[in-house]
C-alpha cells in the first residue's frame, strides 16, 4: 500500500497510475489518516504543503519537493517531442517508486508463505486481493468493501467467484484478516483485545470465533511460527488447491483505481 500525502491531483493521479496493480494507492486525505493508523503502509509518497508535515513513524517516505518537480517539468519541455505532462509524470514516478526506500514489508513475507503452503505461485487477483487486506485490515473489514473497492455490487463481485468455482469472496476475505491478525499477535505483549482492534474486529470474542470456526485454533496457539504455519497450510488445503489457483487466473482483474 502507497499513502499519498499530496493535493494535486495531477500528481496523484500520476502516482497511481506508476504503482503496480497488485497494491492499493491511498490518495483521499481522510483515509490516508485512517491508513497510516490502521494500516500497514510500505511506502508514504510527500509533496506541496506535506512536506512541513511530521514523518509517519518508521514507515519508509518519499519526498517530491518543489525544486524536483519543477526539474522535472523543464526536462519535460526540453525534449524534441515533449511529452504529456501526465503521462511525463507517471513515467518518472514508476522508475523512483520501483527504486523506493525500504526492504521487503511482512505482508511480502506472508505472501512467500502462503505460496509455500499452496506449492505454486500465486496468481495476480489473489495476490492484490490478499495484499489490499493485509495491508489495511481496517478498510477490508466487510465484503461491501472489497465489492466497492472492485467497482462491483456484492452479488456480482459474488457472482464472478461462483462462475469459477471459488468458495465466496467472504471467505477468502476472512482468511486474510486471520492472516493479519495473526502477524500482530506474533508480538506476544500484544494483549488479543488489542490485536483484535487494530485489525478490525469488533471484538476480541468475535476474532476468537472466527478463529475458530475457519482454523481450529485459538489466538495464542498463532502466536509463533508453529502456529503460523499451521494458519496457512489449513487455509491453503481447503482454499488454494490447484484448482482453485487456476480458478483465480480467470477471475480478471479485480481491483479499479479511481480518478484522485
């Protein structure tokens, strides 16, 4: 997930276009706030009046002061064929986003795991699916969500897994919350109170059972690698078998990125 501290929107729309489809691009101003709360950023992305703003904790920033943008835009004219300044600017922004500060992010690390456990890569739309709910729990907290984030009602985005034989978007949905539940709970001074609070659960019961009900495990039986390892071999017999990972080749794209 990319947070963008940033009001024009030339420049955010630009960031999104430059970022891999895998990942969501935070650019509204409220939910950037709720991201850097809730969520687990891999890169903040400054510019104008942000730059004055107070680094967001530890997580890895880039900066687009004044100076860099305006090298950019004489740059840009001084070319035989200059160029559309969006287009211009998504180019320039895609090579420094790929060159980003910062090493692999634990959702990176859980994505390589569950690969693992399923024996085979895994494909695209499970991968931006997975990755958005990782990375912000607290936004994918319900399928009207992911269906809004897919552009899509809940019955059709519902409607597309069905056609493929997938088990409903639900509860793949509520595997990765488990998934990111786990990775705060692998911190064993983290009470489940507050673990089921960060990650968007309305309660520390109602992660419990649901725990439960998907895993077979409790709360503190995640909380080392034992435990985490179990988590993902059991999601990936019932739900990432071969055939449902060729399933999820067809499902499309699934994800939409909306003008800033």
């Amino acid at each position: 997930m990319i947070v963008v501290r940033c009001t024009d929107p030339l420049l955010r729309n630009a960031i999104s276009r430059a970022a891999s489809v895998e990942e969501d691009v935070i650019t509204d101003a409220d939910l950037a706030i709720e991201a850097l709360h809730g969520g687990f950023a891999r890169l903040v992305v400054r510019a104008g009046g942000y730059l004055a703003a107070k680094p967001i904790d530890d997580t890895p920033l880039l900066d687009l002061d004044d100076a860099t943008l305006r090298r950019w835009e004489v740059e840009r004219r001084s070319e035989e064929m200059p160029l559309p300044k969006p287009e211009f600017l998504t180019r320039r922004l895609q090579a420094l986003l790929e060159r980003a500060p910062g090493s692999a992010t634990w959702v990176d690390t859980a994505l390589a795991d569950l690969s693992r456990a399923a024996g085979a890569r895994l494909p695209l739309p499970l991968r931006s699916f997975a990755r958005r709910v990782l990375e912000f729990p607290t936004r994918y907290t319900s399928l009207h969500a992911v269906a809004d984030a897919c552009g899509l009602s809940r019955g059709a985005l519902k409607a597309r897994f069905r056609r493929r034989g997938l088990a409903s978007p639900s509860v793949y949905l509520r595997w990765f919350r488990l998934m990111a539940a786990a990775e705060v709970l692998s911190d064993r001074s983290v009470t489940v109170a507050t673990a089921a609070h960060r990650v968007g659960f309305t309660s520390d019961g109602n992660l419990c059972r649901t725990m439960a009900a998907l895993a077979q495990m409790t709360p503190t039986e995640v909380r080392n690698v034992h435990g985490w390892n179990r988590l993902l071999i059991t999601f990936a017999w019932a739900h990432l078998t071969p055939g449902a990972l060729d399933a999820w080749t067809q499902v499309g794209q699934l994800f939409q990125r909306r003008a800033a």
